[in-house]
C-alpha cells in the first residue's frame, strides 16, 4: 500500500439515490464518477475505482443518506487507515456563504456545498440553485452571501411512486408508471408530476428575482438536464445553467479554503 500523498484530498457525495466521488488535481476535480447505490456491482465497483486514485491524506464525506448505505463506503476505505476521514456537517459560514437555519446541521450539507459551488461560479453575485435528484431542493444566496428562504419538494420521479403507491391507477393501467409507455395515462401522470417541479422551480425564480434582481439559476442532480429543457421549451430559459458535480465542487472549494480545521468529524 503506497504511503499518502501529502495533497492527495479525496471528496464523496452521498446521495439518496448515487454515491459520487472524485479526488482533487490542483483544486480541480480528477476522475469523478457515480455508482447508483441499488447497482448489483456497487461494492466490487467502489474498490475498483478507488484503487486508481492516489493514496489519500485526507478523505471528506458529505452524507444525506442512510447509515446503512454511508457504512457501505467506510468499508471500502479501510484499507487507508492512515486517512485523515471527515465527516462533514454544515457550518453557520464558509466560503462566504452564510445559513440562518437556527441549527445549521439541519441545512442538509448537500445543498449548502452546492450553494458555494453555485456563489463562486456566479462570481459572488446573488444565486439560485436547484438541486435535481431523490427530492427537488430550491436555494437562494443573496450579493451578501446570505442564505434565503429555501424550499425541499418532491422530484417528478418521487411523484410517480407516491402515485403509484396511493392511487389505483396501476390497477386499471398497469403500464401507467413505466418511463418508455406512451398510452394516454402515462403521458399524463409524467407530464403533471415534471410540470408541476418545473412550474414550482419557475415560481421560487420569480419569487427571488423579485428581491435579488436577475440571479442565475443554476441547476445538478440527475435530472437537471430533462428540467433545463423543459424551461427552455417554456421561454423560462433566460439565465439558466448546469452545474455539474455542484456538490463535489463545492466541497474542493471548501477544502482549498481551509488550513487543517475540519467542518465536521
């Protein structure tokens, strides 16, 4: 096992749905990557990828998922015991970015990263940010670097199931739910549950330029894409952008501004 680098910072993203990782080259992001945690090879694929990384000096977590599937990803890292493993949890402030959660752990730390990624990419002017995955996670930082009101509804995808789940559509129409159907029910239930994310996301912009003047707003998460489009398709795609890997970003931004003290343990 190779000794650790002395700048060899490693960065996870666990999310309710992927797991995302890569490692910092020069503050930049370097063979990033996602494994969907329900993938049948997901713990022979981690290890396999983690083995072409430099050997780390230090390792930082930002966990919104379950202890269960955090566990899976410290079981890989055992073989770098020597790792300096952070745990991340949301502070008051970092990176001119400011939360007035009354505790500002409850900020999921997905989102807080994503708005640093978001601040910086923006030049520090004010920002929205939409974080497209499991749920759909609306924020605002104002030219101040303040957080403003910011909002947590569920995905088009998390729609479906919660219809699925409650109605008895499916009874009548069994393929309702699937993704490729084109019979009438289905483009229904697809089109209500993605219109209705895009039409919230319209309003919470609306709502925000109000008070902020022209912010961009700046969209990640697995289906930012199939939103982006949507608004576009709407005339709504004034000052839009994709923000790839915003949490991960947010997260070297983090890292290059610190001098040894953690966020979190």
């Amino acid at each position: 096992m190779s000794a650790p680098k002395k700048d060899a910072i490693w960065l996870f993203d666990l999310g309710n749905s992927r797991l995302k990782g890569a490692w910092l080259h020069e503050r930049e992001l370097a063979q990033p990557f996602a494994l969907a945690w329900g993938a049948p090879e997901f713990d022979a694929a981690l290890p396999a990828q983690l083995a072409h990384w430099p050997a780390p000096a230090r390792v930082l977590v930002a966990s919104v998922t379950s202890a269960s599937s955090a566990e899976r990803l410290r079981r890989a890292l055992q073989i770098w015991p020597r790792a300096e493993l952070q745990w991340l949890r949301t502070p008051r402030q970092a990176c001119d970015v400011t939360t007035y959660y009354r505790i500002p752990e409850r900020l999921g730390i997905d989102r807080f990263m994503a708005m640093i990624a978001a601040r910086i990419a923006a030049h520090s002017a004010g920002v929205i940010v939409a974080g497209c995955g499991t749920a759909l996670t609306l924020d605002a930082v104002d030219a101040t670097g303040a957080q403003r009101e910011g909002l947590i509804a569920p995905s088009p995808q998390l729609m479906l199931r919660s219809l699925q789940n409650a109605t008895g559509i499916a009874d009548a129409n069994q393929d309702a739910f699937a993704q490729a159907a084109m019979d009438d029910s289905a483009r229904a239930l697809h089109e209500g549950c993605s219109r209705s994310a895009a039409a919230l996301v319209a309003w919470y912009c609306a709502q925000q330029r109000a008070a902020m003047g022209d912010a961009p707003l700046y969209l990640h998460g697995g289906w930012a894409a199939a939103l982006h489009a949507m608004l576009e398709a709407e005339g709504r795609g004034a000052q839009i952008r994709r923000l790839d890997n915003a949490v991960l970003r947010g997260m070297a931004i983090w890292a290059g501004s610190q001098s040894g003290a953690p966020a979190g343990s």
